[in-house]
C-alpha cells in the first residue's frame, strides 16, 4: 500500500487522483463523521458515517487505526487494506499502520510551503479563518518529527507538475515492491 502524508492543501489528493487515473492504483475510501463537502459522494469519496454509527464500528474492532481532526473521527477500515491501494493519512495514522502492518507500506510525506498551501486552500474556497486555523494546526500536527517513519519526502512546490510528483512516487513504489519481494 502507498501511504501519503501531508498537511492540508499540500497536494496529497490531486496527486493521489493522478496515481489512480494513470497508474491503477485504486483509492482506499476511509471512513469520516464529518460533513460531506460539495461534490463528494458517499462511497467515494469517504464513508459517510454519524458519530454514532463511526463508535458502534470502533467497538467492533473494526478499524486499523483512527483519529480525531478538526473535531471528526477519520478511520481505515482492516477489510480494506491491500497492495496497490493509496491511502491519505495524518502522521499518527502513518504511525499506527507503520506499527501494525511491519513496514509493508511505502510512507510519502507531501511538503509544500505555507504560503502556497494558503493560496491553494483559496483558491478552492475556504474561508480565511478556517485557513488560518487549519494552518496554526497542521504546523505541530504535521511535523516531520511526529513521523515514526517516512520512506520519502516529495517536495510539491509552486513548479512542481502533479504527472511528474505521480510518475515520481510511482517508480518509488515499484521499486519498493521489488525490493519487498526479493528482500
């Protein structure tokens, strides 16, 4: 599995999406109690759940890892985990696979600066206070020194073209499934 982590508006979905349309990865749909945004559909984007339905399944055991952001649970379910998937997490979920599955994943920090992730978060809408908020916490919580592991960290900068960071992170992780197989 491909794991990518990056703070908000670091490009992690655009070049996930990439990876998906051109290099058959498929999308791990994670599970969320948060708010379905315009244009997101249930079952594709995220699984939908109340609060109350997201509880009945952690007791369940049904979740390989979990976290509360922004005030909302996010979880990934063990029925979905597979190779050839990419999955977006925050580091503590990065953490807690790392931990779980033995270092079977390939782990990619996405780094942008600041000020770009400000103009993309803009760009697509967010209202000033909920971007600035969003950045005061992806500063602590997105730390590199929050990381357990990183396998690499892909500089996705104002210049950087989202086919080549795909094409990029892709060549890594075939070389890490070679690598897992003769190793």
């Amino acid at each position: 599995m491909l794991v990518m982590i990056g703070a908000s508006a670091s490009g992690k979905t655009e070049i996930a999406k990439r990876l998906i349309e051109k290099y058959g990865f498929k999308k791990m749909i994670t599970y969320t109690t948060r708010d379905k945004r315009p244009g997101e559909i249930d079952g594709v984007d995220y699984h939908f759940l109340t609060t109350e339905q997201f509880k009945e399944r952690l007791a369940q055991n049904f979740f390989l890892e979990t976290v509360i952001y922004n005030h909302h649970y996010y979880g990934t379910a063990f029925k979905d985990t597979d190779s050839n998937k990419v999955l977006i997490v925050d580091p503590q979920g990065a953490n807690v696979l790392y931990e779980k599955m033995n270092g079977q994943n390939l782990y990619c920090y996405i780094e942008s600066s600041e000020n770009l992730r400000i103009k993309r978060m803009e760009s697509r809408g967010d209202h000033l206070r909920d971007i600035q908020r969003r950045i005061e916490k992806d500063r602590k919580r997105f730390d590199k020194q929050n990381l357990t592991h990183i396998d690499h960290v892909i500089q996705n900068q104002e210049d950087a073209s989202i086919d080549a960071l795909a094409a990029h992170i892709y060549q890594l992780y075939m070389t890490h499934i070679m690598q897992k197989k003769t190793g």
